[in-house]
C-alpha cells in the first residue's frame, strides 16, 4: 500500500509500505481511497515536535 512517511523536516514521501493486518479480535483494516496529512502531523513536518516522530514513520497513522 502507499503511505505519507516522515523524513525529516519538511521532507514528506509517498512510500510503498507493508499492508496492514489484523493482530486483534476487535480490530479492522479499512480500504482508504483519499486522505491528508493530519493537523497534527504539521508540528512534526515544521519541525516543532521535537524528535517524536522516527525518519520513516508513516504519518497520520494511529501509534499505540
């Protein structure tokens, strides 16, 4: 699947990464046909989020 990955500041990417599974009895994968980069993903691509976010990560996706 495709993904917006973190590089660094002001570097974003569309990545091929591993698709999803189901490691839970509750969980689901969804088919996203359309997205954006969340609001909250901003500080991190601006640089003010410090160093919480890994050069790779995929953005905009739910951390446990």
């Amino acid at each position: 699947m495709k993904a917006i990955t973190f590089h660094g500041v002001r570097d974003v990417r569309t990545q091929d990464v591993v698709d999803p599974k189901v490691v839970d009895p509750t969980a689901v994968v969804l088919r996203i046909t359309m997205s954006a980069v969340c609001g909250s993903d901003l500080h991190q691509y601006h640089g003010r989020g410090g160093a919480l976010v890994q050069t790779g990560a995929i953005m905009g996706r739910l951390r446990p």
